[in-house]
C-alpha cells in the first residue's frame, strides 16, 4: 500500500483513489454528492493558470475545487 | 423499502379535465433548456418565485393530439440537499413546500448520457418521491460518439419507468417523449434501494414526525427525512414552509448522537445512492469503444486554460465582446435616440403647448427613450453570455479567474457580470443570477455600478475638455486622467467587494466545486430565446420605476413655473431642482462644487450623461451636434459670485472622480430592485455609493486645495 497524500499535493496527470476527507461540512458533502467517495478513481487534469483551483477527473467529467478543499482530502496515488 | 412496482397514478393522471403539470428536473449542462424551448417554443412565461430571486419558468407543450401539457423548468440541480437558493427552489417545488407553487403531478428527468452515473444521483433522489417520472437520456449521440451505448430498455426495465433516449438539439426523440408524456396512466418506479441500517432507525422516526407534524404523504415524508439528513445547512428561501419544531429537535437529537459515534450519516447515504446508482450503471452502460486519447475538449482545454494562452484567450474574448457593445450599439442606440426624438417632435407639433405636453415630451417620452437606450447593450451583452454559456467558455472563465477573484472573497463566477459593467451595469447584474450563493451574488450587484460604465464617458470627456483645453495638452495626458478613472472604480469595486465580504454580507468563503463541461457548439434559437427573455424582462419590470422617476425628475426640474417669458436657463435655475441644487451647495462646497453644478448631479440622477445636457441649459450653451466647445468655452467663463474660476482643473478633476463613486443611474436602481426584490438593497447602494462619492471628492479637493492646486 502506497503512501497517502493530499489531492492538493498530486502531480498533474497523476491519478489517485479517494481515502478519506471531512465527514461534515457543506463543501465537503457536496463533494460526496458529485460522486467523489471513498475508493473513487480521480486524475488530476491541471491547475487554473494561478494555480487554484484545480481541475479532477472523476467519474467520467470534471469537477473544479479549490486547493483549500483539496488539501483535506487525501487519496493514494496509483500507478 | 422498496415501492410497490407498476401502481397506475391515478390523482396524477391527465385523465381528469385539468391539465397534467410536469416539472422538469436535470443537472446544469445537461440540455435541459434545450429541451424545454423544444418542448414549449415560445409558449413560456417567465417570472420570479415570490420572495426569491430564482426565476421561475413555466411553458405549454402540446401532446400529439394538441392536448395541452403544462410544464415547469425548474432550476438546474446536482442534489436535492441544496445548496444554493436556485437549488432550494427545486428542492421545495418537488417536495411540495411552496405555498406559490403547487407540487408537481408528473416528473420530467432528464440526463446527460455522457455522465450516467453523477446525473443518476439527482434522479435516484427523485425517485424517492414516490411520483410518476418519465426519465430522458439526452445526448445519446455524443455518447455514441465518445465509446459509450446506454442501454435504455435495460434502464427502462431496471427502473420501470419510461425511459426515452433522446437528442434535444436536434430534436430526435421528442415525439417519443410527447407520447409519454400524453400517457393518461405512467407507473411509479421500481425503486427498490435499502436505506443503510445505520440511519434507518433515524430516517423512519424523522419520516414519523413528518406525517403526524408537518402534515406530509408517507412518501414525500420519507424523501424529506433522508434529504435532511444530506441538507445540513438546509438552504432556507423565503416561501418555504419551515419544519415542525418537533421534526427539528428529531433531527438535531440524532445528529448530535452521531456525531459522538462517529457515525458518517451523510457520508453513508450518499455512499448507499452511489452504490445503487453503481449496480444500475453496471448493467445499463455498454462500452463500445476506449475513447482514443483526449477528447476534443480536452485539446481545447489545453490552450484555453493555458497558464500564457488561457489569459491570451480570456483577453481576446473580453476584447472583442467589449468592441462589439461598443462598435454594434452605437447604431441602434443613436437609431432610439433620433426615433425618440422625432417622437417628441411629433408630440410637440400635434398637442397645444402646455403641462401636458411637457409632461409627455420631456417626462414620459425621455424617460422611456433613457431606458430602451440601453436595450442594445443589453441584447449584444446576452447574445455573449448565451454564445459563452452554452459553448461551456464560461465555466473556463469562472475556472481562470477564481484565483483573482477569491482575494477579495469571490469566485470566479462574478467576474464576468463585474467585467460586463465596465459596459453598462445593467446587464451586468442581470448576469449574476449564475452566482449561485446569495451573499456573493449581492456583494456582486453592489460593486458592480462601480466599474466605469459606458455612460460615464460623455462626463469624464467632457471635464477632461474643460481641464486640459485645446490641442497644445498632449493626447497622453487626456488618455492617462481617463485611465486612472477607470481604475479608480475598479479598485472601489474591489475594495467593496472586500469590505461587504468581510462584515455586512460576512459569509463562508464561496465553493468552487463546479463541474467544466464538454465544449459544444451553441444553439442559435436557444441563445436567442436567452437574449430576448432578457430584454423583456428588463423593459417590463424595469420599465415602469424608469418612467416614475423620470417624471419625478422632470417635474422638479419644470416646476414652480417661471414667470412669462423666461428663457430656459432661468426656468431650471427657479425649479425645485435649481432651489434643491441651491439648497444642495453647502453640502458640496467643501467638494468645490457651486449650486449650478448641484443641479447636473441633481438632473443627473436619471442618468449620468445627463449631466452634460444640464450644463448646456445652466450655462446656456447647448452642445451641438456633439461638438461640446461652446459649452466648454461657457464653462470656462463659469466663476463664483466672488470672482474665482468655477471649473479649476482641480473642481474637474474632483467632478470626474464623483461620477466615477456615485449611483447616478435609474435604470441601475430599477435593475437592482427587480433582483433582490425590494428597495432595500438599491437604497443602500445609493447611500453608500453616493456617500463614497461625497467622502473621496471630499479628501481629493481639500487635499488638492491644501497643496495649492
């Protein structure tokens, strides 16, 4: 098993399954709802030209967060 | 629980004489306006929710025998636990909370084929409902076309509801659709899901509470209970029935157990939806092929997002909108302005002079021709934000520009109603109604009048004149004291937006969780619908606070009557206005402002390019034709009773910088009004502009006059 780091600190391109992040917290629920759960399969496709927010692949589309989000969620990279 | 399968909805049924009401549901981005212009045309009426800023949009369709079919397109959804006021309505409409609104018979889903499994979420809430729902898979072409078959009759089986594949741009399958939607009888769902066991207990006493206490039937009840456990923040609206106390205490009870278990109820249900939602998918989702590399949008993403050429192509975008408002507008523009002048002519010519007359020539007919003035800017600026919406440019913006925005507590969806002022405000807080939080949506429309709108410039031209006469200044200097002006309002802008943010409008820092769409190539009708819609919208609900206070504006200027044989310049002095600018001066002395220029800031409250036609009549030097030199000459002569110059460099300076600050605009306030619902939020912005206005005109003279300007 793989080290866990933060969304926040993964390499664009790099892809990485969901671990953990906050339970509560609108943000962080609505996250959940946009399909990023536990053990979902995310890549991270690019930063915004500053550098936030970001920009995932999940569940086939992609979704913005911003890295103040991100920096709670922590996920394992994969090959 | 699962629902018993294949009930025939009779209530529901449009076999009764009323006709049947559908809502149409979707997640943003999935062509839901599309379909709905499809299904309604141009039968549609569009208004507002009492009480909420969301609008609400309900058309005809027509089934294959010409029965009508009523059907209201309610606001994009990702999740019925809302989030934003938009959200919340579409949450209350299909729960049946809305006093405004009665609860839906039938259910009109619709999903993007290309993004089964998150658009499924919405649906899989929504079946809980325990309503008819007719499910549309749209964009089955680009889903073909991206590797991926969705297998509707096995989706239609799975769930046992109509299900009809469909391509809404282009209008395949909506006859299919019609004919659903004409079936007298539709059957409920085959939605057999177990709700975890962790908070069954909780959803069941919740649902318990809901029937005895707040009076619900025992399915809406039970989708209640499992949404308030997602809804933590329960996004409250303004004509929504709140909960029962007792409902509430459940709530908070089990809430405040969980916590000190360390139960993720949210987090489990929602993980429940997706497993379910996964078992559908799985067996409903064929691929075809392996989508070979990265998609078009992708190649597209990769220079429009582009740390160099994603600000390239920001700026090309925002350039070639702001040459077009200002290149195209011009001709219709000047078109109302010469129509309603010859209107007034007409008038003048056909009526015997009087009251009357006045009123309709200089009130009426100038108060309207001051607002449908702006209709042209209004059009090109939605034609852009249509083209942009609808091609998915938007979201890039939003995306490129959050970082910037997020410095003073925005995100990146205020930038493009911020930018579209610096044109003319009233669009540009027509447009913030895709911010979908409410305080950020409010920082936006107060800042907003604070960019430098195209109406200013006929002032700033006209002061920059008078401060730099003739031709020896350098064209540099003229263009630099215009830049700085512009700046200047935008600096205020941000600068405001950072205090409201931080203590009237104080809220968590907006989300910038917002899905990036495919790029598609827009729709012509719909992009038109979305102008026009518009341009009414602001002529109607506009149009009549224009008019008032154009005639309040034009009667204190017309009356008390001057004696027989005054010429125009000594009416407007004895006027109310000219006694209000008198009375006014004391005020604006320490700005460096006599009671002459206190009549244009007055007149000039219409709107600000109003002030220059003032000057004209209170200097007696009409500006012809555009050529202002004769009343830059008049102005120049202008001096207080003790001799000193009126119009120093510094009073000019000072004059600009107050129409950079102040709300000198009706049409402005009228736009406000309609979208916050009420006078409350235009007041203030009024007082706080204008006091603004007062405070650095203010600062800027005296500290001017102190250094011996």
């Amino acid at each position: 098993m793989s080290a866990s780091l933060k969304l926040s600190e993964l390499t664009v391109g790099a892809s990485a399954i969901v671990r953990e992040y906050p339970k509560t917290g609108s943000a962080f629920v609505r996250l959940r709802e946009m399909g990023l759960l536990t053990g979902t399969r995310i890549t991270l496709i690019r930063t915004a030209p500053m550098g936030d927010p970001l920009e995932i692949k999940v569940r086939g589309y992609n979704l913005t967060l911003r890295k103040s989000e991100a920096e709670h969620v922590l996920v394992e990279l994969v090959a | 629980m699962a629902l018993p399968s294949h009930i025939s909805a009779n209530p529901a049924g449009p076999s009764s004489s009323r006709t049947p009401v559908y809502a149409l549901v979707g997640n943003p981005n999935c062509g839901k306006s599309t379909l709905f212009n499809a299904l309604t045309g141009l039968k549609q009426k569009v208004g507002n929710y009492p009480g909420v800023t969301v609008e609400k949009k309900v058309g005809t369709a027509y089934s294959q025998h010409g029965q009508p079919i009523t059907v209201i397109d309610l606001p994009g959804a990702y999740s019925l636990a809302a989030r934003s006021p938009d959200e919340a309505v579409t949450r209350d409409v299909l729960l049946g909370r809305r006093a405004d609104t009665a609860q839906p018979d039938r259910i009109l889903c619709i999903i993007d084929a290309t993004n089964l499994e998150r658009n499924l979420y919405l649906v899989h809430q929504i079946l809980d409902l325990g309503r008819p729902v007719i499910l549309v898979v749209n964009m089955m072409d680009l889903a073909a076309a991206s590797g991926v078959t969705v297998r509707i009759n096995r989706l239609e089986q799975e769930l046992g509801i109509p299900v009809i594949a469909c391509e809404a741009v282009n209008g395949k399958g909506l006859i299919e659709l019609k004919v659903a939607m004409s079936r007298p009888d539709l059957p409920l769902a085959r939605h057999a899901w177990d709700i975890p066991a962790a908070i069954a207990p909780a959803v069941a006493e919740l649902q318990a509470s809901l029937v005895a206490n707040d009076r619900k039937a025992p399915f809406i009840a039970r989708a209640e209970a499992l949404l308030l456990l997602t809804d933590q923040d329960s996004v409250r609206v303004s004509g929504s029935t709140p909960l029962h106390a007792r409902t509430e205490e459940i709530l908070r009870a089990w809430q405040k157990r969980w916590e000190g278990e360390g139960t993720d109820w949210a987090g489990t249900l929602v993980n429940s939806r997706y497993d379910a939602i996964g078992r559908i998918a799985a067996d409903t989702i064929l691929q075809t092929g392996t989508s070979a590399g990265p998609t078009i949008s992708d190649k597209i993403d990769s220079v429009v997002t582009h740390p160099v050429w994603g600000w390239a192509t920001l700026g090309a975008v925002m350039t070639l909108l702001f040459l077009s408002i200002f290149t195209l507008a011009e001709y219709p523009m000047n078109l109302i302005d010469a129509q309603m002048a010859a209107l007034g002519d007409w008038v003048k010519n056909a009526m015997a002079p009087g009251d009357l007359r006045d009123l309709i020539t200089s009130g009426a007919i100038g108060g309207v021709g001051g607002g449908i003035i702006f209709l042209p800017q209004i059009l090109i600026l939605f034609f852009f934000i249509g083209l942009l919406e609808s091609t998915g440019y938007m979201a890039r913006a939003a995306f490129i520009m959050d970082r910037l925005m997020s410095r003073v507590g925005l995100n990146g969806k205020s930038f493009i109603p911020l930018l579209s002022s610096y044109a003319c405000a009233i669009p540009g807080i027509m447009a913030t109604r895709t911010i979908e939080d409410q305080k950020d949506r409010l920082v936006t429309i107060l800042v907003a009048p604070l960019m430098s709108c195209s109406a200013r410039l006929p002032v700033y031209l006209l002061m920059i004149a008078a401060l730099v006469p003739g031709d020896r200044v350098p064209v540099a200097t003229k263009v630099g004291i215009m830049v700085l002006m512009y700046a200047l309002g935008t600096l205020g802008a941000f600068g405001f937006a950072w205090l409201f943010k931080r203590t009237l409008l104080k809220g968590a820092p907006p989300l910038m969780i917002m899905e990036l769409p495919p790029y598609r190539l827009p729709r012509v009708k719909d992009v038109a619908l979305h102008m026009l819609e518009r341009a009414w919208i602001f002529l109607r609900r506009a149009g009549t606070v224009i008019l008032g206070i154009s005639i309040v504006l034009w009667f204190l200027s017309a009356y008390p009557k001057a004696t027989e044989g005054a010429t125009e310049q000594q009416q407007l002095a004895q006027s109310f206005a000219g006694r209000a600018g008198h009375a006014l001066e004391p005020v604006i002395k320490p700005l460096g402002f006599d009671w002459q220029i206190g009549i244009g800031l007055i007149t000039s409250f219409a709107a600000r390019e109003v002030f220059v036609s003032t000057m004209g009549v209170v200097f007696n030097a009409e500006a012809k034709d555009d050529d202002t030199t004769p009343l830059r000459q008049a102005m120049a002569a202008a001096k207080w009773p003790d001799g000193r110059p009126l119009f120093t460099p510094l009073v000019c300076i000072t004059l600009m910088v107050f129409y950079v600050f102040a709300m000198q605009c009706i049409s402005t306030i009228a736009v406000v009004k309609r979208e916050t619902n009420g006078w409350k939020w235009p007041l203030f912005q009024i007082a706080y502009m204008t006091g603004t206005a007062w405070l650095v005109c203010f600062i800027v003279f005296q500290t001017g006059t102190a250094l011996g300007f």
